[in-house]
C-alpha cells in the first residue's frame, strides 16, 4: 500500500482556516508599518504649512560666493548671504538644504538663529523674518571633510524654501579650489 502525502484521508490534523504563523506575521507587518509612519511624520521633520504670500517681496543681493583656492588644512570657511524682507507681511524662509555633508548653512536675524542645517538635516522650523528686517544666510565650508582626497575644484548649493510668490526657491552657490599647501 503506498501512502499519499498530499491526500487529506491520510493527514492527521487537517486544518481549517489561516495558519496562525502567518497571521502573526501580517499583524506584525501591520503594526510596523503603523509605527514607522506614526514616528516618521515625528521625527521626520514634516514641515509646518506655509502659505504663499503676494504681499511678501524678498531681495538678494548676491547668490554666489568664490572662496578661491583655500588650504584643506586652514580650517572652515564661512560665507554670509543676506535676504531682506521688503514686503509688508513677514517673510518666512524654511526647509533649508545643502548639496553635501561637508557644507552646513543657518539662518540668523537679530539675535535669534536657526540650527545649523546639512544635506541629511531636515528642516522643521519655520523662519520668520519681519517686514524691514534681514535674514543672514550662514554657509560654512569644512575643506578638511573628505580627506586628501577632497583637493581639487568644488562647487555647493544651498536652497530654501519661502512664502515669496516670485521665489518660492532660493538658491546660493558656493565654489573654491581646496589645495594643500
């Protein structure tokens, strides 16, 4: 008599319904997924709303920056850009970026100032700058960053977001020529 592996008279407990295992692992799934997108939006950074304003007009009056050549071993370099609200409703400046992790920018009016942002920073904060009032933009430089390998030409961008409807984005430009000296 040859015996059927696959045919249910010759099983012993023949099952009805899901198997547990695999319940256990969609619940688990589930409730994963739940927790990264509860702590995500968290810890994510996710942005206060910002609203477009006709009645805010911001000016720049330079968005690019030439250190030059500078020694890998001089220490960082640092650039101030500023962003004067001349509208008559307060400019709001956020979701600041870098294009590498060797370049860091903050925002500073007055007495107050932003943390210091990096390309993996994400940006939560809103920045506000009043009608009359300028924002410096900070753009620090580390040439020692990437090692001996970082000689040679470079070239960063900065970017933030505004309330400005004329520029939504602002873009500032920075290039040297690290060497060792």
């Amino acid at each position: 008599m040859t015996k059927d592996c696959c045919n249910d008279k010759n099983t012993k407990n023949t099952k009805k319904g899901m198997d547990p295992f695999v319940i256990g692992i969609v619940v688990a799934t589930a409730l994963l997924l739940v927790g990264v997108i509860f702590f995500g939006l968290k810890a994510g950074g996710a942005t206060t709303p910002v609203t477009v304003d006709s009645q805010v007009e911001l000016a720049v009056l330079n968005d690019t920056h030439d250190w030059g050549e500078i020694d890998i071993d001089g220490g960082k370099v640092s650039k101030s850009f500023a962003i004067e609200n001349k509208g008559s409703s307060p400019l709001k400046l956020y979701n600041v970026n870098t294009s590498c992790m060797c370049t860091t920018a903050q925002l500073k009016v007055g007495d107050e100032s932003s943390e210091r942002y990096g390309m993996h920073t994400k940006s939560s904060d809103v920045f506000e700058v009043s009608p009359g009032e300028i924002a410096e933009l900070i753009v620090e430089f580390d040439p020692a960053f990437h090692g001996p390998s970082g000689v040679g030409a470079i070239s960063r961008t900065v970017t933030l977001e505004t309330n400005d409807e004329n520029n939504p984005t602002l873009s500032f430009q920075l290039t040297a020529n690290v060497v060792k000296r």
